[in-house]
C-alpha cells in the first residue's frame, strides 16, 4: 500500500467533516437536522456590502490579479477600524495585512514564524487550527489547559519552567472559540508582560470581536502598550458582517511579523477577488447599524437557547461573546463522553452539536453549540432534547450493547 504523506500523518480526520458525514447520511434518510454544529452565519450579508460587490464586479478591469497583502484601500479601511473601535493606530503599508479569512492568516503566519521543532504553546480546548497551522509548520504543540482564562495563564507560567526549548509563541484567542469565554484589558497586560519576559511572540485571534451580549465589547491586546513589540492580531469580517463565505479576513500588529506573512503570501496567492475586497472596504467603512443589527440576533438566540433547554432539563451557561456556547454534557450522559452523546444526540433528537473533545482532550465534558438557528428552530431542538433526556437509560443501555460502550 502506498505510506500516506508526511504531513497528512500529523493530522488526525478533520473533526467537522467526520460530523458532516453523519449529519449527511441521515438527511439522505429524511432526517430534519437541527444544526448546531458548524459556526457558519445564516443570515444574508448586508445590502450595501453587497451592492458594492456587484458595481466593483462590472467594471471590466475587476477580473485581474489583486494584491497578495491586499489592495491599499482595505489595508486603510482595516487600520481606520482598529482605530476607531479600539484606539490603536495602525501603518496600513507596514502593520495591516489582509487574508483569505482569519483562518488563512494564522496557518500562513505559522509557516512564516516557525522553524522545525519550535515550541508553541496553545490553549487547550482551542479551535483546531491554533494548534494544527503550526504542526503542519513543523512545530511542537505544548498545550496548557484552558477552561478558564485565569487557568490557562497560570499554565502558561509553568509551562515555561518545563520546556525545552523554551517556547517561541504563544496564542490567545478571545471571545474563545470553542469556549465562549472573555477576558478584560488586564489580562493582556499579563499576556505582554509574560511574552516580552521569556521571548515569546504572541498571536492573539479576535474573530468575534464584535460578537458580545452584555455591553463588554472585547478589547484588543494592541491596547496594551508595548504589544505591538511581540504581538499580532488576527481578525475576520466572517462574523461580524455575515460574510463568512467572502473570506476576508487580516493580520494587524507587530511590523516584523507582518512583513513575514506578506512574505509567505506573495508566493502563495494574489489576494481576494478585488471585488470583494473593495466591498470589505465598505463594510468596514460604512454604517455599522447593521452589526448592532446581527449581535442583537445573536444575542437573542443565546437568550432563547438557554433559557429553552434549561425548561429541557439541560442547563447551558450563557455566553458572554462570541456564536458559541459552551455546555457542559448532560449528567446521564457524561460517563459517556462528549463524542457518544453527540452522535446519540444527531441520531435519536436530530440536533448537531460539536463534541468538546474535538477541540483538545480538555474539551471533554462539553458540548460547543453555534448560535446559526432560528428562534422557532432552538425551541423546537428544546423539545426534542426534553424527549431525548427522557429516554437516556434506553438510548445509553442500546450503545453499550452495539459498540461495548464502559
């Protein structure tokens, strides 16, 4: 047989795809699926980001080569939004790349920053590509658990004390996803000061910025003096603008290691549809009612998710940013892990969810849950959870018996 390729060793089965399987099996079958599974935004990008796509896409000269590290007028537009939102000053020229979503930015920055065996530590639960950009890279993963900010702070410190050789980057990311959780502008002066002690660079992912319920707009690390010494930012338009498909996205911050990204990219792409990029521009330009507008949807959703399924019987703590939330497994189903009661879960309830273990092996135990239904869809998940938490003796004893479940 032929030996898979190096690489694709590293890499275990892409956790959303092995969902997408049985979510695909059983609407082969008829099945109503309640999705939950994926953070991917339903709701239609604004009219006027639109509209600009569409005129910018007649003109004739459109269809050419745009600018790998982005064309100057969304540079501009990114700096003047750190600007006004968080009060940093950004050089569109030297300190604001913009990628292929935020996802593209941190693999290639990965590429950029690491040399083979380099140590990066990572939060653990954390979205896949944290951890997997740089183990494609070459790098070694140290992953410090992270169920709470403080926890993975604290891990971070020790971590250091047992490393060899000692870490080169450390990543951050908040609102978290998978977590959900928040962090004040303190924090990331303990993240600075940590960093600039031991060496470290820092990639902070700020992706939900804008995505929060309580009046606590997420700060950014670049508001700490000094940061822009050892830290980048990533950032998206995905969420914020309902524009995930667009994948648009940016690098913001330290000068050296956006030069290493523009880089990396000039051999790789030549920058988004110039079409598109011109209507980021506009988004971020524009009117901003209508991300009030798609936060006020998510917040309602959130609303609606916990306080339906706690009538359910399954109490999900609320969320204080980001389309996620973060719920611990029901207690009939913990013994059986996350990764069981969400395939009995899609099965029995026809409601996708994400298994925390997905996320790292300190994700066991949860449940992430993306806020991409409508009100009438999350009472009606609500129901079928009621029924389901009825049935667990039933459903646990019936997978112990087919798979040998302990």
């Amino acid at each position: 047989m032929t030996p898979e390729f190096h690489r694709i060793r590293r890499l275990p089965p892409y956790v959303f795809e092995e969902v997408n399987r049985v979510k695909a099996r059983l609407r082969a079958e008829g099945v109503d699926i309640i999705d939950f599974g994926m953070g991917n935004p339903d709701m239609p990008t604004p009219k006027h980001i639109v509209d600009k796509l569409v005129e910018t896409a007649l003109d004739p000269k459109a269809g050419r080569y745009s600018a790998s590290k982005g064309i100057i007028g969304l540079r501009r537009a990114m700096a003047n939004y750190y600007g006004r939102r968080f009060g940093v000053k950004l050089n569109p020229d030297t300190e604001v790349i913009a990628t292929l979503g935020s996802k593209e930015g941190f693999a290639n920055l990965a590429q950029a920053l690491t040399a083979p065996g380099d140590v990066i530590i990572c939060p653990n639960p954390a979205y896949p590509i944290h951890a997997y950009g740089f183990i494609m890279a070459g790098g070694v993963i140290r992953h410090v658990p992270a169920l709470s900010p403080e926890e993975y702070l604290s891990g971070v410190s020790k971590a250091m004390k047992h490393s060899a050789p000692p870490p080169s980057v450390l990543i951050v990311s908040y609102p978290s996803n998978p977590t959900a959780q928040w962090v004040d502008l303190e924090f990331y002066r303990d993240v600075v000061a940590l960093a600039k002690k031991h060496e470290m660079l820092v990639l902070s992912d700020i992706a939900y910025s804008e995505i929060y319920f309580d009046d606590n707009p997420p700060p950014s690390i670049l508001q700490v003096d000094g940061a822009k010494d050892v830290a980048v930012e990533v950032n998206s338009l995905s969420k914020t603008y309902a524009m995930a498909g667009w994948r648009v996205g940016m690098v913001v911050g330290n000068e050296r290691m956006c030069a290493a990204l523009a880089r990396v990219k000039s051999y790789l792409d030549y920058g988004a549809y110039t079409p598109i990029q011109v209507a980021a521009a506009a988004a971020l330009n524009g009117p901003q009612d209508c991300v009030d507008d798609i936060r006020a949807i998510y917040k309602s959703r959130r609303d609606t998710l916990v306080s339906s399924m706690k009538r359910a019987g399954w109490d999900i703590p609320p969320p204080p940013a980001s389309m996620f939330a973060w719920a611990p497994v029901p207690p009939q189903f913990k013994a059986a892990g996350s990764m069981l009661f969400s395939r009995l879960l899609v099965e029995e309830a026809g409601v996708a969810v994400s298994p925390g273990v997905a996320f790292g092996e300190h994700g066991e135990g949860y449940v992430r849950i993306g806020l991409v239904e409508n009100e009438q869809r999350i009472r009606q998940a609500a129901r079928n959870v009621k029924r389901f938490l009825a049935r667990s003796d039933e459903l646990l004893e019936r997978a112990h018996n087919s798979v040998g479940v302990p």
